[in-house]
C-alpha cells in the first residue's frame, strides 16, 4: 500500500509525467506549458487530439471471450 501511495501521490505524478510526457494516474494536476503541450491530458484534450480510448464499460464484461479467440488465433 505504502508503494501505491507513493506512486499515486501528486509530486511523484509530476516527476514521472514530466519524464515521460505520458498523462498521469491521477486527475486535478496542472503542468508547466512547456511540458502540457506534449501530453494528452487532461482527458478533454485526448479527444480534442482525436486519440482512440476503449470503451472499457463495454470490452471488460467481454474480456474473458476476447482473450480466449486472440489465443486461439495467435497460439502455438
């Protein structure tokens, strides 16, 4: 829990944001411009950008089935 913590904490967000220029696991952060203009966040700005976000409400009841024909495709 104590590593959860940390991670999801607001100043460790900034850094690995700030590394990565990836959207953070947490919401309510705002960034330096230089580093905002780079990411996809907050997430009003993934559709603005059109970037593609599963529908997760829809694939996660279906996931086990998904998984098993992927398998079935790809598998040795």
């Amino acid at each position: 829990m104590a590593f959860i913590d940390w991670m999801v904490d607001p100043g460790m967000q900034r850094l690995l944001v700030e590394a990565t220029l990836t959207a953070p696991s947490i919401d309510g952060l705002d960034f330096k411009p230089d580093v905002a203009q780079y990411m996809a966040y907050p997430e009003a700005k993934m559709d603005e950008v059109q970037l593609f976000s599963p529908d997760w409400v829809f694939i996660n009841p279906l996931r086990s089935k998904l998984i098993e024909a992927y398998n079935q495709v790809f598998g040795a």
